[in-house]
C-alpha cells in the first residue's frame, strides 16, 4: 500500500540504480565491476563521500569493494558492519567514531568520517555481507528516508549480485525463473509505487496550479515528467529480464488488479467498485500485463480527467478469454486531451489478438473495454 509520497527526485535516481545493477549483474559482467558500480551507485544516492562493499569472512567482513586504499581491510565480526553482515538490521549513527555501538572498532583509515550507516547487502537468506557509506565529520547526518532507500538497494542489488554469480552453476531454467520473478517485482511493486507518487503529484500540481510560482510549477512538472520516464526505463528492463522459459510462467491476475484499484481509490477519495468473475490464478504473464497496463490507462484517465464520483471496474474470465471493464460517472475525456495512453492500448490489443474500444461523452461518463483471449 501506498503509504507516503517518496520524493519524486530520489525515487527516481532508486530506480534508475536499481535498473543498472539489475541489467548489468544479470547480462554476464564481471562480479568485481558489478561491486564497483554498486558502490559508486550507493554513494551517490546517499550524497556520501565514500562507499564500501564488506563481504563475510570465518573471521568478520572484508573490504571487497571501493576505495583502493581501503580494499583488502579486515573488520571483526562485533563490528558495525560485521553484525550487520550476518543478518542483523541496518545500523545508522551520526557519528560512528564517538557512538558506543560503533566506535571501539573504527580503524585508522575511516576515522576522518562522521555519518555512517550500514545497511545488509542482500536478503532472503542471500545477505553477502554489508554496503556501508560514509560522510565527512560535520557533515550532515543521513536522513530517514535516505536510508530507506539505501536499505532496499542494497537488499535488491545484493540478491541481484548472488543470482549472477550462481547462474553459471545452475540449470538454464532455474535462471530464467529469478529472471521472470525479479521482472514481476520491478512491473508490479516498483512501477506501481511510482505510478501513484506521479499521480498524487499531477493532482497536487492541477489544484494548486494558481498558487505556485511559474518556477516551482515546472520544477513539479520536471519531477513528473522524470517519475514517467523512469517507469519507461523499468518496463524496458522488465522486457530485457523476461526470456523464453519452456515452462511459461503465470501469474495472479487478480491480485494486481486488487492494487491498481487500491491505489486509484486513494487518489479519487474514494473507493471504486471492483468485480472478478472467474480464475485468474493461472493467467499467462504476458497476457496478464496487457490487462494491467489497460486497467491502469483506464484508471489514470478517470482520476485526471473525469471527476467521476463512481468507478465500476469488472474483469471477467471465460471461455473466450478475459474482458476488461472500466465505468464511470464523470464527465468524459475533454476535448483536447491527448490520448496517447489510450491509442496505446489499442494498439497493444490489436497486437495480442483482444479489441479495445473506448466511449466517452459529457453526460454519460466513460466506457473502457479490453477484451483479450488467452491463447
């Protein structure tokens, strides 16, 4: 669930992280250049001066990643980042050479740094070892949401990292398999996290479009444009991860469309009607995102342009395959509004055998149907 706005810049500059990790770990890069631009990647998303990678060891961790004078260094496993390396939580101190936590294990190379925290490199059982950062004394201390997104790059980047360096000693299947899982997280949680943040945005921006300055109304139009451009990027990602696998992956069908309902209903106040009839556990993963990506369009459209104040959406699955219906009582599609989201999915039907059809007038509200068959 959608529960803060994330700063449209940082978001962005996340995934756009998360993107390049993902891409190059999994295209076959060599691990020791893929450390080096996590961290490189790290730093610049905490805005810290120095980043390191510390992997464990029988002993504690060892510096396997960013500065060259550093590389090779040994910290004991009570340390900071070795706690933090065999499964504990990220640790963050405005200054880890006074911090009792911290401090009795600072080696002579770090002591210049203030600001510090160490966030788990990996997760699920895949935690590597530690990503830590670091900024000068005096500098400002790391905020919360700095560290929440440090926390979940370097989660995500080192999970990324241990499918890379355990592929070439697993089955070609079992690949494909993390390949397809990591696609549908980037499509499913992280787009739709950022489809909302743009939405609420471009809300925020037509309501108060009077009472911001020329300047700091195309600096809100900049951060919009930016959230839809890296959604761009991500959908490319997702494509470039998704290979032909012998055994075609499915998906819940139904579960996505429970979140794009959820989130629509918190942008419009309030909660659109939502009614599934049949099975969607099974539907193939391609298919299933047609049917996302129309009932997102749809909804898009009711909550910039309509001012519905009821939102029916029906999906339906038959013999003949799934029919997508999106209703509403507003006022139509204005005049003079671009439709290329909705030219899109008519071409996005048409490719994949479904039709798409579109009725909208002042009095009777709109009419989105997407009608796909599943084979």
């Amino acid at each position: 669930m959608l529960t803060q706005l994330m700063d449209p810049t940082l978001a962005a500059r996340a995934l756009s992280a998360a993107t390049e990790i993902t891409t190059t770990a999994l295209s076959g890069d060599d691990p020791g250049a893929v450390l080096e631009t996590v961290v490189r990647r790290a730093a610049e998303l905490a805005e810290a001066e120095l980043g390191l990678i510390m992997v464990r060891t029988e002993d504690g961790v060892i510096v396997e990643a960013g500065s060259a004078d550093i590389r090779g260094l040994l910290l004991p496993a009570d340390s900071a980042a070795g706690r933090v390396a065999r499964g504990g939580e990220t640790i963050v101190t405005d200054d880890f050479t006074t911090d009792p936590r911290t401090a009795p294990f600072v080696p002579d190379e770090l002591k210049r740094f203030g600001p510090f925290a160490a966030a788990p490199f990996g997760a699920s059982g895949r935690v590597l070892g530690a990503l830590t950062v670091y900024r000068p004394h005096g500098a400002d201390p790391f905020s919360p949401a700095t560290i929440e997104v440090l926390t979940a790059f370097a989660a995500q980047a080192g999970v990324v990292l241990a499918l890379a360096e355990g592929a070439n000693a697993r089955h070609r299947v079992t690949l494909y398999q993390e390949r397809e899982r990591i696609a549908r997280e980037l499509h499913d949680v992280i787009i739709q996290r950022l489809y909302g943040a743009g939405m609420q945005l471009d809300r925020v921006r037509k309501r108060m479009r009077k009472r911001f300055a020329q300047a700091d109304g195309a600096r809100l139009g900049e951060a919009i444009d930016q959230l839809d451009q890296t959604i761009e990027e991500i959908r490319g990602t997702v494509r470039a991860l998704r290979s032909p696998d012998p055994e075609p992956e499915t998906t819940d069908l139904a579960e996505s469309v429970r979140g794009e309902v959820r989130i629509a209903g918190e942008l419009l106040g309030f909660p659109p009607t939502l009614e599934l009839s049949g099975e969607f556990a099974d539907i193939p993963a391609e298919r299933a995102d047609h049917v996302r990506a129309a009932l997102r369009e749809a909804l898009s459209n009711v909550v910039r342009h309509s001012g519905a104040s009821e939102t029916r959406v029906t999906l339906t699955r038959d013999t003949e395959g799934v029919k997508l219906r999106v209703r509403d009582n507003g006022s139509g599609v204005p005049q003079g509004v671009a439709t290329r989201g909705l030219r899109h999915l008519a071409e996005r039907a048409e490719t994949a055998g479904g039709q798409f059809s579109l009725n909208s007038s002042p009095s009777m509200g709109t009419l989105v149907a997407f009608d796909l068959p599943l084979s």
